[in-house]
C-alpha cells in the first residue's frame, strides 16, 4: 500500500507524540502515586457514532486507533474512520458480533493492542468483559471489573448509595423474583410503584403500576420482558415518584482515589422513559439542590472507589428532594452536552487517566470544572414520528446537515448513499448546540435541525422541531412527563421534499425522455411569426411530383437518374420532430409555411416531412392527428414529392408488426399524400428489406431501398463490409424491384476517397 506524503508525514508524527507525551511527563517529575504507562493502541469494542467519538480522541492523542466490525458493518463508516479494522463474528447474528468477548479479545492480542475502550451500550456494563481484557494484559478504559459489577447491579448500587449516605427512592431492599412478593411490597408501601429490571437500561422491563389489582399481571409481563431483553429476569421495585426530573451528575475520578464532578445534565425530556432532549446545565435548579447532588454524587464514587468516568442519576420531585436511581459506569450518549459547557474532552480525559494520569496532572481540579453557557444535545434517529416513532430503513438518497457556529454533530453513516440497515440503534447523528443560555441554544439547535435535509429515510426532526418550540421547554420547566403531556408535540406537516421531486423529474426526463404530454388545452402562442407570402391564386410551379402522378414511379426514377444537376431532399418538416421539447412543431405552423415551400423550393427532390418521430410527437406531445398532417401538407404542396423512412417490418415503430399491417400503412400512406418510401434495416438485413419494399411497392409509392453503410471499403483489410459486400446487396436490392437505391451513411463513416468507389 501507498501512503500519500500527507499521510505518511501524518503517521510518522503520530508514533512520535507518544515519546514526546513520556519525556515530558518524566521530565517535570510528576509526584504520582500511580504507574503512568502510555497508551499506544485503543480498540473500541463498540460501532457507529461512539467508536467515531473515541477514535477521534485517540486521534488527537497521537494513539492509533483500532476498530471491530460485523459483517453487516462492512460498509459502516466507523470502519474507514480508524487507523486498523478487524471484522469480528462472521456468522454470528449483527449484535451479537459487538459481543463476542473470545474474539475480540484474540484481536487485541494479535494486533498489538494497548487498551479496549467499551463505548456505549453492548460490552460496556459487562464485568466479565472488563476483567478479560485485563486478563489479557490489556488495559480497559472504564472503572475497574468489581465497581462495573456493582454499579451494573441496581439493587447492589442502592446498596452502596446507602452506605454512601446518598438518598435513594424507597423500594425493595433486594431483587423480587415473584408476584408474590411484589404483591406484598405494594401492599406494605403504597401505590404507585415502578417495576425495574435489576440488570436492566435503556427503559425496558419497565413499568409504573398504580391500582393494587394490575400488581401480578405488570410484575409478569415486565419480569419476562427483562428476561427475554436481559437474560435475567429479577426485579426491584421502588415507589414511583410523580412529576420528577432526571437529573444526573457528570464524575470522572482516577486511579489515586480523586473523583470530581462536571455538573449535571437534565434528560427529562423523554419518551417511554429513553432519552430524547438532554440539557446542560438542568434550567431552574436552585444552586444549593446542585451543590447537594453533586456532592452526593462525589461521596458515592469516592466510597466504591470509582475510577474513569462515570455517571450518577438521580429523579429530583416537585419540592426539590432528590434520590439516587442508578450509576452508570461508562461514558453516556449525552457526555457531549457536559464537553461543551465545560470545555473538557470526557474520552481524551478516560485515555488519561487509563493511562495513570491524576486529575491533578490533567489539570481537573473541581475549581477548574466550570460550566458556561447551555448546551443541548438532540438526538435525531430514523424513526418515523408520524408511525409511532418506528424504526424506518433504507438508502440515505439526500444527506445534508445542519452546521455553523455553536453546532456540534457527532455521527457515523451519514452520507448520500449510505444503508440504514435495521440491525442496531436507529441513533443517525446526534446535534449538540452550545451558546449562552437556554433559548439561544435552543434557537441553535432549531436552526440547525431546519438546514437538515434527510431523504430516503424519515427521521424524528419534525418531532424534535415541535419540542424545541415548545413554550414549557424554552422556559426549562422540564419533567418526565413532558412528552407525554404534550400530544401537539406529535403533530407536524409531513415535508413536502419539493427539490427531491424536481430532480427526480428531471433525471427521468434526462434517461427516459418527456413522460408528460404537453398541456394542449393551451392556445397557440400569440407570437405571429413572419410568414413570406405567395400569390393566391397561381398554382405552385411544377415538380418532380407531377411525373409520379402522371407516370408513376419508375418514371420518376428514370427522371432523377436523367438529371446532371444535383438534387437535393429537404429534411426541416422531419427535423421539427425529434421528440426534444424545442422541435415539437405543430401542424398549425407546418401549414403556414407550406404555400411557400412549394412555390420556392419546387426543384427539390423530396421533402422528408414524415414517418416515426411524427408519430411519437404527433400522438404523445401534441395530440394530433399524423394522417390529417400529412393530408393538410399535400393539398398544400401538391409539387414536390413527400419522402418517409420505413423500417421494413417495423413500419415507423420499433416492433416488428404483422405483415398485413406493414402493407396496409403503406397503402394508406399513398392514398394520404406520400410517395417515396426510403426502406431501411440496420442491419442490411434482406427479408426485411424486401417486406418494406414490397408493401412500399404494392402501395404504389416509389421504393427506394437504403444500404447502411458501416465499413470503410477505401481499407478491405479492416472491415468485412467491403465493396463487394455492398455491390452484391445493391444489385439484390436492384433485383427486388428498388426504383432508386439510396446509402445510407447514418454515422458519418464514409470517407471523401471511399465515396469515390462506391
Ligand atoms: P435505565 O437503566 O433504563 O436508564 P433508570 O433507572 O435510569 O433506568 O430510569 C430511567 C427512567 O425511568 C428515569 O429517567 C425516569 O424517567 C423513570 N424512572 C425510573 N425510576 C423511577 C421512579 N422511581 N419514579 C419515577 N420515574 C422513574
Ligand atoms: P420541502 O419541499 O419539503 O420544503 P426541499 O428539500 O425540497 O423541502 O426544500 C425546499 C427548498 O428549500 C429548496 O427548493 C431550496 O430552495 C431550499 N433548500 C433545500 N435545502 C436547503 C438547505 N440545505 N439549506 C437552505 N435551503 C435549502
Ligand atoms: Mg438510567
């Protein structure tokens, strides 16, 4: 492989900045408690916009970046977006490829792999991954095995925030694993309760039960659900708070024990409890609930000795109490919105401290955390709003996005062309606005999403348009039940895609020709163009017509062949009709020029004024009758003979029809005003030929059979056409009656010198 200067000049940069990285470190003596061991290599166990995110960081750490793909993400950008890819799970259903721990183990291994980092979602919250990567002699970027364990673990997480002193929602002490005891739960505590999948996320094996007699049936389903979602069907139930906010807090901590915050993030903007709009900082959060939750946040990482990142969520309720729901011990969809207003890159700070950097030597110390401005981040997926928000796939046919200041677009396959396939998350690109305060930002993110135009695949902007407009939004009164209470937020107008239809049009017009039939309710244009005139009332001078009425046509042919003088055929009435558009001439303007023609041009040999373009255009465009044109012309050039093409067999089409119908076109072409028939098949093909002389013939019309010409007989050795080829059909032309014999030169191939032996 090649590597253009660039590139090359860009790797050899890259493999320096490592050894720069350790002799500064070294070389300033940094007191540290821990080992600090560069990162060389980083592997994302992970896909789609979140392996793009970390490949980036790793990027501008100078650390080479690795990527895993399955087999359906074979054409998936966050393959091309890393400096190595490997496929792994060939065979293997698509997420299942993402969770294949042996194997991607296998690749660290053989491919001189550092650290794993796990993204988001699949192996992020999986101990067991985390422990064989460290098994392996790998690093991994994330908290250690037993905290992932833990804080993966709902009921052992409640646990150590009780310990931590952290106020949780009242609930079961331990999993429930039957109705039962579920039953007796709401019966001790009170209604309503939520049911929650102890290894659950992302909203599912959720429910909020509210009447005693709906307890076992809402226990069973949603138990099933976490088995069949989770492998593990154990519950814990907690009272459920009404009207709350999801407020979570931002952690990073390191391997000396240090953990400081990053402010919060509100995601109470929510649909079936997965986030939608999420916010930083929370609007209208009294600083002293802040100061309360980050510092219960911070309490509770120091006490399970939380390293990396990580995040604490919390439910606030309506008197500004809050309480504890879950740790989740990874980097989270929304860690941009806390990027932009505090300025820290979240995956370049995981590297860090992976590699045994202290927040101190980072620079991270909580004065340093300070928040500015509003940060909003949406996430826009393909799904369709209008179809109760339905996973929709596809081709990407438009890719164009939103950008400019205060934007941020983190994405993977978002390009014209690009497959949405239905084997992961329908996440597209998520937009990040940033700017002082809510509205601001808001009217950001509003532009932004209004410069977006996706076609191919309908996405969730109308929906998210609808809640970035909302009153109760720009204002920051915010709860989970905001969508939910909101049913004109689902009400939008469909994009009319006005500009995709256009070129639609004209790409079909360009392959395909005019579909559409000209509006022929219109009257004539009003333009009067200048027609020389005639006298009235003498006839037109004679032409050679007159010697096929009075003769027929071997006399004509005799005629032609008499004359020393050249003798020219006209084509401009064939020509107003090659199906363009600009050559659809009517027969009202055909006729008005006619007197003049055959007072004027009466030595001509022929006009070619009819035959296939006439009936495509005639019938099609201008809805006209040919026959009648033809009549109309002939009264008024009764002089000078009319000349067609015929395709033998196929008449004036491009199928070949009955002979019956050949015969009886020509028949009624004659009785309607033509008199030459120029018989023609590409191919020279005789059989052919003969049948359209024959009916030219009968017709009584003059035949005059054409040779294609399509070698060049001036260089016998280069063509099998060659002089006697073409000397041998004329006189089986001659043989079948032709009364003038016609070569037809269609693509310009007959040279000066071959003409002369022709
Ligand atoms: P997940 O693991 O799916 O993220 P969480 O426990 O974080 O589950 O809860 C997700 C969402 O469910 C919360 O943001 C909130 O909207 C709702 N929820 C969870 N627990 C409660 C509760 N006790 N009362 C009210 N709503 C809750
Ligand atoms: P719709 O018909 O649904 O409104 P279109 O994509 O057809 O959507 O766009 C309508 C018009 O908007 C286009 O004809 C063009 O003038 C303008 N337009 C399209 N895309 C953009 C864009 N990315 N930025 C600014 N204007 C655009
Ligand atoms: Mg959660």
């Amino acid at each position: 492989m090649f590597l253009s200067e660039s590139q090359a000049a860009f790797r050899t940069l890259r493999k320096a900045i490592p050894r720069v990285r350790l002799y500064f470190i070294n070389k300033n003596a940094y007191s540290t408690q821990v080992e600090y061991k560069p990162i060389r290599s980083v592997l994302v166990a992970n896909r789609g916009e979140i392996a793009i995110r970390v490949f980036r960081a790793c990027t501008e750490l100078g650390i080479k970046s690795v990527a895993i793909y399955s087999e359906q993400d074979k054409m998936h950008m966050h393959r091309q977006k890393a400096d190595e890819s490997y496929m792994v799970g060939k065979g293997l259903a698509p997420v299942e490829a993402y969770l294949n721990i042996p194997e991607i183990i296998r690749v660290c291994k053989e491919n001189d792999i550092d650290a794993v980092h796990p993204g988001y979602g699949f192996l992020s919250e999986r101990s067991d991954f985390a422990q064989a990567v460290i098994d392996a002699g790998l690093r991994f970027i994330g908290p250690s095995p037993k905290v992932v364990q833990n804080m993966g673990d709902k009921v052992a997480a409640r646990i150590a925030a009780i310990e931590a002193g952290v106020p949780i929602v009242p609930g079961t002490d331990g999993p429930v694993t039957s109705k039962e005891e579920a039953l007796a739960f709401c019966q001790k505590h009170g209604l309503p309760v939520i049911f929650k999948a102890a290894y659950g996320g992302g909203g599912r094996g959720m429910r909020v039960v509210r009447k005693m007699e709906e307890v076992e049936e809402n226990f069973e389903r949603a138990s099933s659900e976490a088995k069949a979602a989770f492998g593990n069907g154990a519950m814990f139930i907690e009272k459920f708070i009404e009207r709350p906010r999801h407020i979570e807090v931002q952690l990073l901590g390191d391997k000396a024990g240090n953990v400081v915050h990053l402010y919060e993030r509100d995601c109470s903007v929510q649909r079936r409890h997965q986030k939608v709009v999420e916010l930083a900082p929370a609007p209208r959060l009294p600083v002293e609930t802040r100061d309360k939750m980050t510092e219960a946040a911070v309490r509770l990482a120091k006490h399970v000795g939380y390293e990396n990142a990580g995040t604490v969520e919390f439910l606030c309720d309506e008197s500004g109490n809050f309480y504890f729901i879950e740790v989740n011990a990874r980097l989270q969809v929304e860690h941009t919105v806390t990027e932009e207003i505090t300025g820290i890159d979240l995956v370049q700070s995981q590297i860090r401290i992976a590699e045994g950097m202290t927040l101190k030597e980072l620079g991270l110390t909580q004065e340093n955390v300070v928040p500015r401005g509003f940060a909003i981040q949406c996430r826009v997926t393909t799904e369709d709003p209008a179809n109760d928000f339905q996973p929709n796939t596809g081709r990407l046919e438009v890719f164009r996005s939103g950008e400019g200041m205060g934007i941020r677009l983190d994405s993977a396959s978002t390009y014209a062309g690009a497959i949405i396939s239905p084997y992961y998350d329908s996440l597209l690109v998520k937009v990040i606005s940033h700017a002082s305060d809510l509205q601001s930002s808001a009217s950001k993110m509003n532009r932004a999403l209004r410069e977006f135009r996706i076609r191919g695949v309908k996405t969730n902007i109308p929906f998210l348009l609808n809640v970035l407009e909302n009153q109760k939004f720009l204002h920051g009164v915010l709860d989970t039940y905001f969508i939910d209470e909101h049913p004109q937020l689902f009400k939008f107008s469909t994009t009319q895609n006005r500009a995709q239809k256009l070129l639609n049009y004209l790409g079909e017009v360009l392959v395909n020709g005019p579909q559409t039939p000209l509006a022929t309710s219109l009257k004539p244009a009003e333009v009067n163009p200048h027609v020389p005139q005639v006298p009235l009332v003498t006839e037109p001078p004679q032409g050679l017509r007159d010697i096929i009425v009075r003769e027929g046509p071997a006399a004509f042919a005799k005629e032609v062949r008499s004359r020393k003088n050249l003798l020219l055929m006209d084509t401009t009435f064939r020509d107003a009709h090659q199906s363009l558009m600009a050559t659809r001439v009517r027969t009202h303007d055909l006729l008005k020029i006619s007197p003049y023609v055959a007072h004027k041009f009466n030595n001509l040999y022929s006009l070619e004024n009819w035959g296939g373009a006439t009936f495509d255009v005639a019938l099609r465009f201008l809805h006209e009758c040919p026959w009648e044109r033809l009549e109309e012309m002939r009264k008024r050039i009764p002089n000078i003979p009319f000349q067609m093409l015929l395709r033998g067999a196929n008449a004036v089409g491009y199928t070949s029809y009955p002979d019956n119908v050949v015969y009886k076109f020509c028949e009624l072409a004659v009785q309607t005003g033509m008199d030459i028939f120029r018989v023609f098949d590409s191919l020279n093909y005789l059989p052919n030929l003969i049948l359209g002389m024959e009916a030219a013939g009968k017709a009584g019309g003059v035949v005059e059979a054409a040779i294609s010409y399509t070698g060049d007989v001036g260089d016998p050795k280069r063509t099998k056409y060659d002089l006697k080829y073409y000397t041998n059909l004329a006189d089986e032309l001659v043989k079948a009656g032709t009364h003038v014999l016609c070569i037809k030169d269609m693509a310009g191939l007959l040279k000066p010198e071959s003409a002369r032996y022709v």
